[in-house]
C-alpha cells in the first residue's frame, strides 16, 4: 500500500495535546514501564500491541541496516502489524529493492509506504535542492510530515532505537512519551547492544541490508549517507560535516534531538 501524504502544518495533521490527554498517557507510560521494566524486547512488544495501556500501535521501519531484527520480532508477534516506511524519493535503490524482500520474506501483511504529495514536493522543493540549503527542512518534508499525517488515529509506534546509539538515548526506557503529539513510543530494543542484533540476526538467518558490506553501517536517504571508515562511530556517515544528527522524527520539546541535548 502507498500512501501519498501532504501535511499542511509543522508537526503534519495532529492537534497539540491538551494537559488532560498528557497526563493521561504520562501515567499510562509510567504504568507500562513498571509493567514490563524487568521484561525483553519480545514481552515489550506483546504488551504495546496487546495492552490496553498502550493502545492502536503502528511499527515505523526504515528497513535500514538494523531494521530486519525489530522487523522480525514485530512479525514473530503479529504479522499485520502496521508497518510504516517512509519513502523520500531520495533512499538508495537497494534499500527499496531491501524493503520489499524483507516485507516478504517475513510476510508482513500491512505495510504503508508513505510518500509526500507530488504537489507540495513541487510547492516546496521544486528543484530537490532544499537539502542543500537547510537539511532539516528537507527532513521535516520528505520524513516528518508524511509520518505525522499516517500515525493520526494511531496510539502509539514502535521505533528501533537503543540507548547505545548516542547520549541523548543513553536512559532511554522501553515506552516514553512524545510530548508534542502525546503519543507513546515503544522501543522494545532500547537495552539491546551492536553484537545482540549481529547474534540476532545471524541465529535467525535474516537477510543483511546489501549497503552494510559496503561500509554503510548507518543508511538514510542517499546524498545524505556517505561511508563509514573503520573505527568510526556508525553513524558518522549521516550528514557528515553536519551539526545534525536525527532526522527530526524524533522530538524532544518541539525539536529534533541532536547530539548531546538531554532527552
């Protein structure tokens, strides 16, 4: 299924939450913590898909270097899962030949490939150069926006993040609370490790992203993904030379998190 989305405000379609529905859901994510805190990834994702705490839950991929291991867990729990990857017009052939083979070969049964509307591409970055003047605008369009609109009547979504990827997801807990739009995030792997999604993998036999045996540890859209020499941090080769380093899907306080702000 594709779906071609053009939101018309900051954060797409959803309205701020209002200080009842937050402190509703902040007891609802508190709740679910003490639920699940001595639990693994597997037992998380049970209960966000299954427990009335968590609500009408969606599943955001990449489909990127790590993303077969959420993926395959997701699938192991509920095949139709909604399934939300975000197609910006500017990812790598492989990974868009990687997202349908994944797709089927875990049979996922509902996934949503969301694209921004051609005419608000055309309205706002007519030439496809905006990446090059102001990088968060760029991902606010072709990432932020169409996600935005897919997620509304959506409780919550279960992301891929883990707390060794930066500082700023250093506490990171498997469900927090996304302020701007009171939606919950489940991160089911938050306390896994690189080599406990290598194990995953390779005791499950997933297939590997094709760009990671090319030096690609960490994949986004293509002119913003450049190699990682050997020794760096993975995510160097995202916006490179770049004072960035989220894509601006996850907010803290109305902003993207970048490195090194509190969360």
């Amino acid at each position: 299924m594709t779906l071609h989305l053009a939101p018309d405000t900051p954060h797409g379609s959803t309205p701020a939450p209002g200080p009842e529905l937050l402190a509703d859901r902040r007891a609802r994510v508190a709740a679910l913590n003490a639920r699940y805190r001595h639990h693994g990834a597997t037992a998380v994702l049970q209960g966000a898909l299954s427990d009335p705490e968590a609500g009408s839950i969606a599943m955001v991929s990449s489909f990127g270097a790590e993303s077969v291991a959420l993926l395959h867990l997701v699938a192991m729990v509920d095949r139709s899962t909604p399934v939300l990857f975000i197609d910006t017009r500017l990812l790598f052939a492989e990974t868009l030949a990687y997202q349908q083979e994944v797709a089927e070969r875990l049979r996922l049964s509902d996934v949503r490939v969301l694209r921004t509307d051609d005419a608000a591409m055309q309205a706002r970055d007519p030439y496809g150069a905006l990446r090059f003047s102001d990088t968060d605008a760029c991902c606010a369009l072709r990432k932020t926006l169409p996600l935005e609109q897919a997620l509304d009547g959506f409780d919550g979504w279960i992301t891929g993040r883990k707390r060794f990827q930066s500082r700023t997801r250093a506490a990171l807990d498997f469900f927090e609370l996304e302020e701007t739009t009171g939606r919950i995030k489940v991160n089911p792997m938050a306390h896994w490790a690189p080599e406990d999604i290598a194990a995953y993998m390779d005791e499950n036999r997933l297939p590997r992203h094709p760009l990671v045996a090319q030096g690609y540890p960490s994949i986004g859209c293509a002119p913003c993904t450049s190699k990682v020499a050997p020794g760096e941090d993975p995510r160097a080769g995202r916006w490179r030379g770049k004072d960035k380093d989220e894509c601006g899907i996850h907010f803290v306080n109305g902003r993207a998190v970048k490195m090194g702000e509190g969360q």
